[in-house]
C-alpha cells in the first residue's frame, strides 16, 4: 500500500495579515461613535445636580468610614488596656490572697524546727494553702484508676501481677486544673 502524504497548509503572508488589521483600525477610527448623546441645557443641569449629590453622598460615606476606622482603633487601644489592667488585678488579688498563707511560712520558719507540733504546723500551713487556691478555683486531677492521656503524663510504665494494662500504679507528682484548663497534668506510672 501506498502511504499518503498530507499537503502542508499554506500560511498567509504575516506581513498581509498586519496590513488587514491595520485596514480594520483604520475604519474603525473614522466609523463616526454611536454614543454620542445629545441634550438640551436643562438635562444638563439636572445630569450635573445627580453627579454632585453622589459625589456628596461619596464624601459623606468615605467620612463615615473614617470615623468608624478611628472608633475602632480608639476602641482597639482602649480593650488592651482594660485586659492589661484587668490581668494586673487578678494577679494582686490572687497574690492577697497567698499572703496569710506566706505570714504561716514565716511563723513556722522562725519556730524552732525540733520543737513539738512542728510538723502539724506545717501541715496546717500546707491544708491553708490548700484551700486557699481551691477558692481562686484550682482543682487536683484525680490520678487513681484508668490512664487518661488527656489528664495525665506517663513517665514509666511497669508491669504489675493482677493489675488490667493502662491502669496507674503511682503518681509522681499531683496534676491541677482551673475550671476546665489544664495548668500541669499528673505525672504517672502506668501498668503496661
């Protein structure tokens, strides 16, 4: 079988294609416009009298805006300063709070440490702080029972004879929460 060739297209002349849109420019620019609109002196005016009350109206919105613009920012400035201010204050109250229980810590510091009820001072100081910091809402994490990733933080595990895996076997060191937040979860052993 014979294979059959496929002519190649001719391409018209680049500089033939210039010169036609050139010609199509050309008649275009001497096409008189068909938007031109005639109107009477009256219609003028009144045309005029529109552009002036939308540029007033223009003016009137941008300096609505700006003023906004301004109320905010003042705004802005003003409630980081009430937060500032506010943080400030919790932290003097809460430390007001703490000062009877650092007044206990001095009395049992200038006791006599070998002195009897010693050690039930202390205690006692430790049980006011305690309930102190239960009044500005501090809550211990219970670390008994089942390991919750969410609660606590496993540093060992161990495996112990009768105990399920994932059950805590000892805690290091207690966990504590405001509300609902989180400020130090409980360090742990977990049965493996």
């Amino acid at each position: 079988m014979a294979s059959k060739k496929n002519k190649p297209q001719e391409v018209e002349p680049v500089e033939q294609t210039v010169e036609s849109v050139e010609q199509t420019a050309d008649q275009q620019q001497t096409e008189p416009e068909s938007d031109v609109v005639t109107m009477t002196q009256e219609e003028l005016e009144t045309v005029k009298k529109h552009i002036d009350e939308l540029q007033k109206k223009l003016d009137e919105t941008i300096a609505l805006l700006q003023r906004n613009q301004a109320d905010f920012e003042n705004y802005r400035k003003r409630n980081a300063s009430v937060r500032a201010d506010s943080y400030d204050e919790g932290k003097r109250d809460c430390i007001k709070a703490l000062l009877p229980v650092l007044d206990d810590f001095d009395r049992v510091s200038e006791s006599d440490s070998s002195a009897e009820g010693w050690a039930d001072g202390v205690k006692l100081v430790h049980r006011k702080l305690t309930e102190t910091l239960q009044k500005e809402g501090l809550l211990e994490i219970p670390s008994d029972g089942t390991f919750d990733p969410e609660l606590h933080n496993a540093v060992m595990t161990e495996q112990v004879e009768g105990m399920e895996s994932g059950n805590i076997v000892q805690t290091f060191q207690k966990g504590y929460k405001v509300k609902e937040k989180i400020i130090r979860h409980s360090m742990v052993k977990v049965s493996e």
